[in-house]
C-alpha cells in the first residue's frame, strides 16, 4: 500500500523545504503495530505544518496476519516488490528524494538490508528509524556474513534515529557508528485534551489497564500472577487486557488462577477504542520483559494514568520513579503485586502520580514536538549537501 500525505502551501514560500520521504513500514499505518501508530500519528500531526514535505507511506510486509496463511510466502513477496517499485519510482520521478526506513531484528533486519541495498542502488539516501529494545544483542548474535550487511547498511545510512540512549550507546559501540549522525527520538503520542476528562470515580472498584500484545515478553503470566496474590485478591479492582495474541490460553490461566471473572480481555482495538479505555482507567500497567518504548507508556501519560512499568528499554528516561509512575524488576511478580496495592489503597498516591504522569507527557512526549523533529532531520537531509552537515547534527541527544 502506497499513501501520500502532503500539506498543500505555496512550494515557494520563504524558508520551505521541498521534497518527497519515502516512509517504509512494516504492515503500514493499519496493521504495523506500534511502529504503524508512531507514523500515523507522526504524519497526522505533520499536516499542520507549512513545511512543503510530500510524505509517501509504503507497507514493506503486509498485515501480520499473513504469517498465519499458507500463502504468506506470496504475500510477502507481493508486497516486498511493490516496496521496490516504489523506490524506483521515487527515484524516477520525485526529486529530491529520500527513504525514512522503520527497522527492527529478525525478518525485518533482513528485509531491510536488500531494500536499501537496492535504494543505494539507485542512489538513494535512507534514514534508519530503530524500533527495537536490544538491537546490538541481536547483532553480536549474528554470523559473520550478515554482520558485516548490517553494519554497511547503518554505516551507509544518511542518519540512524533510535528511541532511547541505551540503544545509542549499545548501536553506536557494537556498530562503530559515528554519532555524530544518530538521533535520539523517543516515541510520542497526540494529547487527547479537549476530550480528558478524569472525574474522580467513586465507590467503584479500581481499574487495571494493560496495552500491548499478550505476550511473557510483555509480563503477561507476571500480571496475571500478580493479580492473583492474596493481597490483590483482598483488593478491590478489575481489570482490562488489551491486545491481540493468544487470548484464549491467558483467558485459561487466568481462569486456573481464580481471577477470571475480575478481567476483560476486548482483543486487538482501535486508537478511539484504546483513548475510550485509557479515559475509563485508573492506572496503565506494562511489566514487560524487553521493550524499545512502548506507545501504551505514553498513552497513559497522555491521559494522566499513574503508570506501573519495568526500567527496560527507554523506560526509565520516561518515567520518573514515584513521580510520574512505578517502575519494577522485570519479572518480581511481589514487587508488581506490591506496586498495583499501594496504587489500589492509596488514592492520594494515584492522584498524586497522575498529576506526575500528565506532566510529563507534556513536558516531552506531545506528537507535535516529535513531528517538528522529525521534519526537522528530513527537511536538512534534503537541502543542498554543503547545508546538511551543521544542521543534521545539531542536536543528537534529547
């Protein structure tokens, strides 16, 4: 699938930068996940601005959904070759060009590495968007062939962004990349004012919000046993498990566990369906494993939701112990029983750390601030060569 988003002003306006991105993402803005939402809300955000970028989405693996289906091989196939028309196609007809290519391991890492070794091909420049929570483990796993793909497709790259600085340092040393061109941009998320409105709930039990897909990577089997300690179960509460995944085997767990009837597992849900549910919560809970930044971090941020989370990733750049949130070991089922009480019996905690909580999404975590950045390294990647160099590296580290 191939979309456009273009904000229509004078292309010769005073202190306008004209040129086309190309945005490769895996599953495109429907059905790619948290990397999908990112771009969505980045490109929705985009529109308001009087910056003259043509933005062009490109879906570089299909819905997910197709891994499932004995024809994957097919589809898969299919839309990895309209990615490579489209490169052609930028290269052919919308100068000038460049290719903003959202990455992370496994399939993806492969896929990418033939994709921009084509875009160089045809002497295209590319920007490498990292979504992925420990990327130089992966490398260092690799062979030595695929090693060295890896590392002339990021060394080759015009600039690398990467969600957080543990992954800057862990990219920047396992690769021997220059840091000059790399980036941190953490994820963010559209403010959902004028529509927040977070009335105190009284005399009803607490609720409980995951966001994410229903994984042990993401703490699933933690939360459910967590929520089925004796002290939890003496709580008042309830709570709602968002996300696609295996549902029915959490569903069964948490029926072994006795707590089924406190639970609602609604599947995968839409961005309204999500607000909906983030507006009706009390506070956001992730105890994954491994993360890059999870989008559901910022969006309980964004509508004042005490989080409870786990320090991975760029978590802890996000929030700030006891302030803006509750982070926990990974895998300290206690530690998350323990954390979830205090938020249940103690309201002026939850209250205070809302308050925390919506501070800092708009301190650093408004898609507006993100978007302005973004178009920010696209607009100097596509102005004239002797311009780039003092503007791309500018500000690397936020």
């Amino acid at each position: 699938m191939d979309r456009s988003f273009t904000k229509r002003t004078d292309p010769h306006a005073d202190g306008l930068e004209t040129g086309t991105v190309l945005i490769v993402t895996p599953g495109g803005l429907e059905h790619g996940g948290g990397i999908g939402r990112q771009m969505g809300y980045f490109l929705r955000a985009n529109q308001v601005s009087e910056q003259k970028l043509r933005y062009r989405i490109v879906d570089s693996r299909g819905p997910w959904y197709l891994g499932a289906s004995p024809m994957h091989i097919v589809g898969a196939v299919i839309y990895f070759g309209r990615t490579v028309l489209a490169l052609l196609r930028a290269r052919l007809f919308s100068s000038p060009c460049i290719v903003h290519v959202n990455i992370t391991g496994r399939g993806s890492t492969i896929r990418k590495v033939i994709l921009v070794t084509i875009a160089r091909v045809l002497r295209l420049r590319y920007v490498l968007h990292l979504h992925d929570y420990d990327y130089a483990k992966y490398y260092r796993n690799q062979g030595p062939f695929l090693k060295r793909l890896i590392a002339t497709m990021f060394r080759s790259a015009a600039a690398v962004v990467v969600l957080g600085r543990h992954e800057f340092e862990g990219v920047s040393q396992s690769l021997q990349l220059g840091r000059d061109r790399m980036v941190v941009l953490h994820n963010a998320v559209p403010d959902p004012l004028p529509n927040l409105n977070r009335t105190p709930r009284v005399g009803r039990p607490c609720h409980l919000l995951f966001l994410g897909y229903l994984s042990a990577r993401k703490g699933v089997p933690d939360l459910l046993r967590a929520l089925a300690s004796p002290t939890m179960k003496l709580r008042r509460w309830r709570a709602t498990l968002a996300g696609g995944g295996p549902i029915d085997e959490f569903r069964k767990f948490a029926d072994d566990l006795g707590i089924l009837d406190r639970l609602c597992f609604p599947g995968w849900l839409d961005q309204n369906a999500v607000s909906a549910l983030c507006a009706d919560a009390d506070v956001l809970v992730l105890p994954s494993h491994a993360e890059g930044l999870a989008m559901s971090v910022l969006e309980g941020l964004s509508h004042g939701l005490p989080v409870v989370t786990t320090p991975v990733g760029a978590h802890s750049e996000v929030i700030e112990p006891n302030v803006s949130g509750i982070l926990v070991p990974p895998g300290d089922v206690a530690a998350l029983a323990e954390s979830l009480v205090s938020m249940i019996e103690d309201e002026t905690l939850r209250h205070q750390l809302a308050r925390g909580a919506r501070d800092r999404f708009l301190d650093g975590f408004d898609v507006r601030r993100y978007a302005a950045r973004l178009r920010e390294l696209h607009a100097s990647l596509l102005a004239p060569r002797h311009d780039q160099m003092e503007t791309v590296g500018k500000e690397r580290v936020s």
